[in-house]
C-alpha cells in the first residue's frame, strides 16, 4: 500500500510540476510576444527623463508584481504583462540602434536564436543537474550585485571594458536562469506561476542583451 501511495503521490508531484512548467513557459512566451510590441512602438531614441522614468516604473511593477502575486494571481498577471510592454520600450532604441548597424538584423536575429537555444539547453541541463542549486543561486544573485555596482562605477569611471562586462552578464544570467529551471522542477518551491515567469523573463532578456553586445560588439546592457 506504501508503495501504491508513494507512486501515486509521484505521478501527482510530477503532474503538478509539468503543469507548472507549461503554465510559465506560456507566461513567458507571451511576455515576449508584449516585448516585442514594445520595442516595435518604442522611439528611435528616448529622452533621458522619459527613460528614467520607465525603468522608475519597471522597477516598481517588479516589485507589485511579486507583492500581488499570492494575493491576486490575476492582477499579477496583468502587471506582468504590463511590465513586458514597457520593457519593450525601454530596449526597443536599443535594438533599433543595433538594427541599423550594418549586418544588424542578422546580429539581432543570431542573439535572440541563441537566447532561444540557450533557454532549451539550460531546461535540459536543469533536468538532469544535481547540485545545491539555491546555494548557486545565492552566489549568483551576489556577482549580480558587483555587476550592477561595477555598472555604475563605469558610468563615472570606465575601468571595464563593454566585451567583459557583456560576458560577465552573460555567464551570471545564464547561471540564474539555470537556477530558475531548477527551481521549476522542483515545484517552484513557493513561488507562483507568474513570479517564476518573471525571474525567467528576466533572465533571459538579459542573456539577449548581453548577446547584442558580444554580436555587435559594443554598448551596456540592462541589469
């Protein structure tokens, strides 16, 4: 009877985990879909008070979004979406900018193809990785932190050159999104649908952009 129980209680675990993962990799995929949109609206060029303020307002929606999410999955939801739209304007110059370069959509079209198998291998690796991954994570969100000093530091003092600091975002995202995957598989451990969504998201924008830089070879990316 144990035994019955123990695997019913699997197909249960397992069926409750490939539900999860299909309800975030939808979330995520159409938050994408609204990014696209973004950027497409987006300006050439936004002005330094209109962009300061999206990213004011991109922060704050992070944090709403993480706040409603127990409380009000659908307003979450919506927040998420609203996020992705926004974030779409705010890289949007950015890709436009790259767009006009000469082979630009072809810089364009090889990171976002990479961002995408990037994505499939670490879900494959994440399947079969057996490591304290909330230990990994930890030092990661860490050497996300320098990283982000090291930003501003730069915009003052320029000690570290785009091509290393666009490979250094490449190496921390791709590390947390493995992470994330991980914390997928295991259920999310607490987390809801849309919050996982929005770690992957992040992480995976971030990944493109980094990609931009090491394709095109220049300019800072979003952290």
């Amino acid at each position: 009877m144990r035994t019955i129980d123990a695997y019913q209680n699997g197909g249960v675990i397992q069926a409750d985990t490939a539900t999860l993962l299909s309800r975030v990799l939808w979330i995520t995929t159409v938050g994408f879909l609204f990014t696209a949109l973004g950027a497409y609206i987006a300006p050439d060029a936004l002005p330094g008070i209109g962009f300061f303020a999206v990213v004011i307002v991109n922060f704050a929606l992070i944090f709403g979004i993480q706040y409603v999410s127990r409380r009000s999955p659908g307003i979450a939801l919506a927040l998420f979406y609203l996020f992705t739209v926004l974030m779409g304007v705010e890289v949007g110059p950015l890709i436009k900018m790259y767009l006009h370069m000469a082979n630009g959509q072809t810089i364009v079209f090889q990171a976002a193809g990479t961002t995408a198998l990037g994505m499939a291998a670490m879900a494959i690796v994440a399947e079969f990785a057996r490591f304290d991954y909330v230990k990994v994570g930890r030092i990661a969100m860490f050497a996300l932190i320098g990283l982000i000093l090291i930003g501003v530091i730069g915009m003052f003092v320029h000690f570290v050159r785009p091509g290393v600091y666009a490979w250094l975002s490449l190496i921390i995202f791709s590390v947390l999104l493995l992470v994330d995957f991980m914390r997928l598989k295991d259920g999310g451990r607490g987390a809801t649908a849309v919050t996982l969504a929005l770690s992957i998201y992040l992480d995976a924008l971030n990944i493109f952009i980094a990609l931009l830089q090491i394709f095109g070879g220049g300019s800072r990316s979003r952290d």
